[in-house]
C-alpha cells in the first residue's frame, strides 16, 4: 500500500515538472494534409500528340482556422483520365511543374483509373509558391499516338501537407 501511494506521488511529481515546462507563448502549429483537386482540360488533340495548359490550384481550405502557413508540400500527384475521353486509355510522357517542382513520368492513363505519383520530400516544397492560398500549374503532354479525341479531361488531384499556425 505504501509502495503504491508513493508511485502515485512520484508519477504526480513527475506530470507536474512535466507541464510546468512547457512553453506557453509559442503559436501553436498543426499539420494537415488534404487533397485538392482540379480538371485539366484537353483540346486539339484530334490529330496532335502534345498539349499544354496552366491554371492555378485553390488551396485556402487548409488555412481555415489558422494564421500561416509554416511549411507546405505535394506529398504526391494523381492522374486520373476522365470518362468524358472516347477512347479507353492513352499513354506518353506527362509532365506537372508547380515552381521548381518539375515532375515527369511516361504513364498509360486507363479511363476511370488513378495513377499516383509520389514526390521524394526533398524536392517537394511548395512554401514559396502559395500566394492567397493558392498555387499556379503547367501540365504538359506529350502522347505516343494522337488522342484522336478534341476535348477530354484528365483530373487532377495534389495531396497537400502543410504546417499552419
């Protein structure tokens, strides 16, 4: 019973020194990780093999409730062909440049299907890049046969890490 009573008071001494140094003024700082996506739409390719469009992707959901962000990246990047394509699949070179992040993979886009690209972290910061929320795109295609399709899309999707405060 005594060694029971003084475990206790070792363990409430110990959670005390504990808490009492804990910082108190620092921001508080959380990480969240979402996704974003967006529809990059494909026109012209009827009889082309290559393609190019930009934009820019809105991710201002991450700063709900927070001041800042602290640090940001794409974890990884999800190419999905749309249903909206005629055919079944395409393949080639795709290319995404977010900044300095420049990533190309040669795929096969099945109809329906995601293809994930995960991003080494080193190479992966988007911090510098996010303006308001948002950060600006290029995607680029170029393909091993014409699409022989006009207008199709192909989505999108970044998943976002990112440390607020």
């Amino acid at each position: 019973m005594k060694k029971n009573n003084l475990l206790k008071s070792i363990l409430l001494l110990f959670t005390i020194l504990t808490f009492s140094n804990c910082e108190e003024n620092g921001a508080v700082q959380f990480i969240v990780v979402d996704d974003f996506e967006n529809n990059v739409r494909v026109t012209g390719l009827d009889t082309s093999d290559s393609y190019t469009t930009s934009g820019s992707v809105d991710i201002s959901d991450l700063l709900d409730n927070a001041g800042i962000f602290v640090d940001s990246s794409i974890e990884k990047i999800t190419l999905t062909l749309q249903d909206d394509y005629s055919g079944s699949s395409i393949s080639g070179s795709f290319q995404v440049l977010v900044g300095t992040i420049d990533v190309t993979e040669v795929l096969t886009l099945n109809k329906g299907q995601e293809v994930e690209i995960y991003l080494p972290t080193e190479a992966s910061s988007i911090l510098s890049l996010i303006r308001s929320g948002t950060f600006s795109y290029s995607f680029n295609g170029n393909l091993s046969s014409p699409a022989r399709d006009d207008d199709f899309t192909i989505k999108v999707k970044y998943r976002i890490r990112a440390t607020v405060e």
